[in-house]
C-alpha cells in the first residue's frame, strides 16, 4: 500500500501537509494547486501502471462537467478521468481535456470521439453531437438508446450500506449527502443514494425524515451538516450515518470528533467511493468502494468499439463493493 511518505517525497511536500490536505483540514493555507498535487500524486502511485504504447491510433476529447476546482471536493471525477488518461495513454490515444468554462476551444479542433464527464444537458449534448457523434457518457445516462454509458450501481451500494446497519442492529440511521452545486435542474438521477435510502428503510419501518441532510458534495458541508444533526437530535442522534461521498464523510468525522462523539462506538460512518485517502483517515473510514478508474477505463474500450464502427449502443453498469474499516463495526 502506498504510504503518505511516498505520496510526499513524490508530491515535493512535507508528511504534515499530505496528512492535512487528505483530511481536508480548513486551518491549512496552501495552494489549490499543491492540493490537487497531492490528491493526484495519491492517485496515481495507487494506480497499477500499464505500458506505454507510442502510436496515436486516434485523437479523442475528454468534456468534464465539473470546473477542475470543483473536482477538488469529489475526487470520484478526478480517478474517473485517471481511469481514461491511463487508458488513453496505454492504446496510444490522444487526449485533449475540456474543464467547464474551457469548452470553447473544442469547436477548433477535429475529435473522432469524445468522453462526457458527468452530467449535460440537452442542448449541451447537441453541442457535442456536432463535433462527434461517438460520444460516451460516465457516471450518467442521458439516453441509453442513442449514447454509449458507464455508470456505477448506487442502487445496490445503497443497500448494501443499510443493510450492514440493520444487521448490527441500528434502528436509527441517517443520511447525510449532497446536491450538484449548480443546481442543475435536468439532473434528474444525481439523488439516487438519497431516494433508495429513503425507499428502503421505508419499506422495513425504519425511515425517519428528519435524520436526512443533505447540501453540496464537500468536506466543509459533511462538517455542516453533521454538525446540524449534532444540535438538533443530541443525545437522540442517529447511531449510524450513511455518507453520500467520502469527502463529506471526512466532515462528518471532524465534526464528530470536534464534539467528542466516539467513532464507532457512539457513532457509525459509512461513505461512499472508496477514494485513495480513505484508509489514510482517523478512524479509517469504512466506505462502498466505487471503481472509478473502471469506469473511465470501460468508457475508452466501448468508444474503441465505437470507432471501429459498432452501431448498437451499450449500457455498461460496474458493481460496487462494502469495504469495512475502523468508522463502522
């Protein structure tokens, strides 16, 4: 396992401040560019490394919805895109990134196919169409019937939380989780955690709406948030929280911490993703692991079959998997 050490010596900064970065401490004052140094250093010397093939066999687009500050909060993105860069680079494809707000300089260029990362809108999927129609969507769906799709399956990873709670016995479970920041209205399907875990402790009589929070996909929000169920239940509160990221999840720690509630004897925290800095936190968080590069490995083989002329569209749906560490029995 790679050691904050390593992540360190490689990101040219001191132990302390890859400790601080990771657990997204507020009190540290360092660049947005050291941070992402450090979240991709953390990335990559966790990622198994393929060998470089030199021919570009094809020159692709990557379209990111997310700015690359906000990539920052929901690192899920940034190992996605790790997840295609590395492919790209082991099939000798060309890849030219787009960020939000950066997007205007696809139209100058000519792409064979192009990688949409995240969620677009209609006229935002027409804008792409124009410039290639081989386009595969990650991490959403807009229409499985027209575009290539990798997505990762919330639904059972939800469950699979719940269930491990009920099986311990808590009869009182929280929600604690986010809302795309833009407030994009035509993402329909972002909430997916938020309405199974809702549907199914209904189902089993053990729903309680005012356990659920929910803001934006931070750490400083999980700290909010977990901070909020803190006054407003007290002694009643919650004896184990489902997390809709880590990157909450480590808010959700802090906050917990700060108010000298015990993890996990008092407390249960579950996340989801399973991101690099995971098994670096104290407790080390127990989390759904999500497998992000996967994903953005799996959307470069099917635009591959798409460039050699594949005419069905593919939905491809990647399992999750219940990682048990020190924030949960």
């Amino acid at each position: 396992m790679t050691t904050i050490k390593e992540i360190a010596e490689k990101a040219g900064v001191s132990i302390a401040t890859v400790s601080r970065v990771l657990n997204y401490d507020p009190e540290l004052s360092v660049s947005d560019d050291t941070k992402q140094r450090v979240f991709e250093t953390a990335e990559k010397l966790s990622y198994r490394k393929k060998p470089k093939v030199k021919k570009n066999i094809a020159k692709i687009a990557l379209v990111h919805w997310y700015t690359e500050n906000e990539e920052l909060d929901d690192l899920h993105y940034m190992s996605i895109r790790f997840g295609i860069e590395n492919k790209c680079e082991e099939h000798g494809i060309h890849v030219t990134k787009f960020f939000q707000g950066t997007e205007k300089g696809l139209a100058e260029e000519q792409f064979q196919g192009i990688v949409a990362l995240g969620y677009f809108d209609e006229q935002q999927i027409k804008t792409l169409k124009k410039i290639s129609k081989k386009i595969v969507f990650v991490d959403s769906s807009p229409n499985e019937e027209i575009y290539d799709s990798v997505v990762s399956d919330y639904e059972s990873a939800t469950k699979k939380v719940l269930d491990h709670f009920i099986s311990h016995g808590h009869q009182n479970i929280g929600y604690i989780g986010g809302r795309e920041r833009n407030k994009r209205p035509f993402v329909k399907d972002m909430f997916t955690r938020e309405k199974i875990f809702k549907t199914y402790l209904s189902e089993k009589s053990l729903f309680q709406k005012e356990y659920v929070y929910t803001g934006d996909f931070s750490a400083e929000e999980g700290f909010n948030l977990m901070n909020k169920a803190i006054q407003d239940h007290v002694d009643k509160l919650p004896t184990a929280f489902f997390v809709g990221c880590d990157t909450m999840a480590i808010g959700c720690l802090r906050a917990l911490h700060e108010a000298n509630i015990a993890v996990p004897d008092r407390v249960n925290i579950i996340g989801m993703n399973d991101l690099t800095f995971s098994k670096y936190l104290f407790p080390s968080l127990s989390t759904v692991k999500v497998y992000s590069e996967l994903m953005g490995e799996t959307a470069i083989d099917l635009l591959l079959e798409r460039l050699m002329n594949r005419k069905i569209p593919k939905k491809v749906v990647v399992s999750t998997k219940l990682m048990i560490r020190k924030s949960s029995l």
